[in-house]
C-alpha cells in the first residue's frame, strides 16, 4: 500500500512487472456501480482513496450511485501517501488523470490480469442485500464464461451473500461467512464430530483485536480442525514479522 495506489491498474501492474515481487494470487473488492457494473473499491464510499468530494461536490458519495463513466472521472490515487511521505497523484485531476489511476471494472482488471500470467484470485463481494445478490450472479457469470470459477476464492462479509451462493453456485470456492466463522470456531473448541460446512475456505483475521473480538483464531487446535475438514486457511491481515513467524 505504500508502493502503489490501491486497486489501481498502476498497482496490479507493479505487481506484475516488478521482478521483486512473485505474486501467486490477487485479492481485490468489488461494488455494483449505478448502472449495475462490477468496479473495484475496498470501500463503498469513495473519499478515502479519491477526489470525489471535489468532483462531485459532497462528501460521502456511494459507489452505487454513480454510473461507472461518472466514476470514471475520478482520480483513484489522489490521497495515496507513499511510505516514504510523498503525494505523487494528488494534484492529478480531470483529464490529467492516466488511465491506470482510475477506477477499475472487472473485466478490465481480468482482461489485464489473464493476458499477463497465470494467476489465481480472492474476490470479495463488498455489497449486500439484493444488490450484494446480483453482484454475485454476476461475478458468477463472468468468472464461468472465462474459465476462471477453478481458479478463484469468493468471500463476501455478508451472510446472505455466502448463503446465497451455496445455494446457486454450489460449484464455487467460497470462505465462510462471519456467521459461519462463530460456527466453524465452537465446533473446532469442542471438536465437534459431526460438522460439516458448504464453503473450503476459512478467511480469518489475525494480529488485529478488534477484527477478531481477541480471540486467537491462529490455534493449533482452530488449524488442526480446519485440516482435518479439508479447508484451506488463509490469514489476514499479516503485517507484523512476530505474527508471521508464529503463524
């Protein structure tokens, strides 16, 4: 994050060319535009990354209720802070603004991403409700006409979204939802016989108190049970060299 704006081509390009890096999978989030378009934004505001506030006069403005031209507009890297203090994109704005420093539809970053190597992805569903519903019919679609569905784990914060696709998509990879998280964590303390889940991977927060309520979801007790069940565990977010070399 201190090398490359965010979610930005200019990020998934420097991790592609730079010979430093030897990336295997990608993670990004995905909200429905206005005009019902998969684009990528951690956040469903856009003020933290971009220059919203000043393109469109308010503060606060939903990705869903802009239509992908009119986010389009945005400068995505305007508030981006390298880790050595510097603005590099701030004063970048309008028609000043690269391309690879605008917001990203899926199948930009995919046709990008397919052509540059063979990659493997965590996509995450940030919306919920009926729009997070649709979001997930069409990432579905879109990962199935590309041959991508064996090569890509969908996570979503949203239980009804996880649910929903367990019932529609059972071909998917899916990470448990935080409702089957609290599940899957009891069931591992009191080693359960009988569990069963419909999702094969465990996405669970690690280092940060507040993410996971100061439980210690890094156990070998938690990692044992989830072996034995055949799910993959995938830690985040792993900043701190005293967690690595514990985990």
């Amino acid at each position: 994050a201190g090398d490359y704006p965010e979610e930005t081509l200019a990020a998934f390009r420097g991790c592609v060319e730079d010979p430093d890096f030897a990336v295997d999978y990608f993670e990004f989030d995905l909200h429905m535009t206005a005009d019902d378009i998969l684009v990528l934004s951690h956040d469903a505001t856009l003020d933290r990354v971009s220059d919203a506030a000043a393109v469109f006069g308010a503060e606060n403005v939903l990705v869903r209720d802009k239509t992908l031209s009119e986010l389009k507009l945005l400068n995505m890297a305007a508030q981006f802070v390298t880790d050595a203090g510097e603005a590099p994109y701030a004063g970048l704005h309008g028609e000043a603004v690269p391309d690879e420093l605008r917001i990203l539809s899926l199948d930009e970053v995919l046709d990008y991403l397919t052509a540059a190597g063979e990659f493997r992805y965590i996509i995450e569903i940030k919306d919920g409700g009926e729009t997070g519903l649709a979001a997930a019919d069409q990432l579905y679609a879109t990962l199935k006409e590309r041959g991508l569905l064996d090569r890509v784990i969908i996570g979503s914060f949203r239980d009804e979204v996880a649910a929903y696709i367990t019932v529609n998509y059972p071909d998917t990879h899916r990470s448990a939802s935080p409702e089957e998280v609290v599940q899957f964590y009891f069931a591992a303390l009191t080693g359960k016989k009988d569990f069963t889940c419909s999702y094969d991977v465990l996405q669970l927060p690690f280092g940060d108190a507040r993410e996971s309520y100061g439980l210690n979801l890094g156990t070998t007790t938690i990692i044992n049970f989830a072996h034995a069940h055949d799910l993959a565990m995938q830690y985040w977010t792993v900043n701190d060299e005293a967690d690595l070399a514990y985990l």
